[in-house]
C-alpha cells in the first residue's frame, strides 16, 4: 500500500548490522547445525544447508566457523544440541507475532520470551492463536538499481514467481512457492542480476496498521525478541503510515 512500510521494509530501514553481527553469527550457526543434522552435510543434496551456508557466506561468516557448524550437525564434532520451537503471541496495537527459536534450554527460552513480552506490551499466545494469519513462501529482495521490473517478471515467470512485490524505495520483493525458491535464486545468478537476503519467509494474509505510539512500543518489543539469544527470527503484521514512520526517525 502506499504511503506505508510493512514490516519488512521497516526493517531495512531500521537495520544495524555491525552492532549485531556477533548476534547474527551466533543465529547462522544455530541455523547450519540444525539443517545438517536434519538432512545432512551436504548442501548440494540439502536445499535448507545449501541457503543457511549461502545467507552465511552472504554476512561474511568465516568458512571456518560454517564447516565447524556442519560438522557439529552431523555429529562429526562435539556440540550443543538444539531444537526448533516456534511461539506465538500479540504486541503493542494487537500485531500478531511469529517467534522461530533454536534452543538447547527449552526453560530458559520461554522464560526469556516472557521477559521480553512483559516488558514491552507482549504477551504470548497459545500455539495456533496466529499462526493461520501467515503463510510461508520464499522470499528475495533484487535491487531496483540493477534490473527493470518487466524484465524481473519475464525472467522469473519460469522460475515459481508467485508475486512481485515494488513498494519498497530500492528494491523489489520476489515471492515463490518455498519449493521454487532455489529455481529462482538460480535464474537471477545466470542473468547476473545481484540480490539479497534469500530465504523462507512468513508472510501476513493481511496487516495492522500502527500510529507511532505503539509502532515505537512494537519496534523496541520485535529489537529486543530478535537480540534474545534463543531467537532465529521474529515474523510480525505490523504496518506503519510513512507519516509515523517519519514520526519516530525524528
């Protein structure tokens, strides 16, 4: 919608990847061990591995550290073991939030959400209080800068294009089938044509819009759950009117 910014764009915006790259590095490797433990160390025969180790690559992990994560996946090395647990609950304006966590302390991780909940005008909710609101597709951002957008459509038509999405200032957002979205990231590397931030996504059938009193109460909440140690990644519905956007940049 004009005029507004859905979550992922007031991400971008919003983005501060030299103060969290330590917290970033500590997600990618939670995110590599799971995917080879669950298909194996090879990426070439494990499309989760295959985009964990190039999203990995993408934030200049070390390939030290992502052969150690395999290996530590595969049990070849000695490591936490951790499982996936998804959460659900509310934020300020009644966002509905999607909370993906790897843990190795299922206590500790639920204790955490509840802290960073209560702090911030949360709350959790009981498993499928929100999750039919989204949908799980695969997501790539291409920069406006580097391809038209009727050449992006004619590219990826054959590639599991679902949707083209050109709200945002400076990029495109490409939306597949989950199944489709390596044909995709395949046919934008053969055309040469630059892109970002591939990956499985959560996406909202429809959103809530927030004034700035609690767009910023939901901002610092969605921080502060995305810092958790626990946490690999927040989903939300929230949108924000540029004017209350410009509201809190002030």
């Amino acid at each position: 919608m004009s005029g507004h910014s859905k979550w992922a764009t007031i991400k971008r915006k919003k983005a501060s990847t030299d103060q969290k790259r330590g917290n970033l590095f500590t997600k990618l490797v939670k995110e590599i061990t799971i995917a080879a433990k669950m298909g194996g160390g090879d990426p070439g025969g494990n499309p989760r591995l295959r985009l964990a180790i190039d999203t990995a690559r993408a934030n200049s992990m070390p390939m030290d550290n992502i052969q150690r994560a395999v290996k530590k996946g595969t049990g070849e090395l000695e490591g936490a073991v951790y499982e996936e647990i998804t959460y659900e609950g509310y934020g300020p304006g009644g966002i509905a939030l999607i909370i993906e966590t790897a843990t190795d302390n299922r206590n500790r991780t639920v204790a955490d959400l509840r802290h960073f909940m209560s702090r911030n005008g949360g709350s959790l909710g009981e498993s499928g209080s929100v999750a039919w609101m989204f949908q799980r597709k695969g997501s790539i951002d291409v920069p406006k800068s580097a391809v038209s957008e009727d050449r992006l459509m004619e590219l990826l038509l054959d590639a599991g294009l679902e949707e083209l999405e050109g709200e945002d200032e400076q990029f495109y957002t490409v939306l597949t089938d989950v199944k489709d979205l390596e044909s995709a990231k395949k046919a934008l590397e053969e055309a040469a044509i630059p892109f970002e931030n591939a990956k499985v996504d959560l996406l909202p059938d429809n959103y809530v819009e927030l004034e700035a009193d609690d767009a910023g109460r939901a901002i610092k909440l969605i921080d502060a759950l995305e810092n958790g140690d626990d946490v690999q990644a927040v989903y939300s519905n929230m949108e924000i009117s540029e004017s209350a956007m410009q509201s809190l940049d002030e």
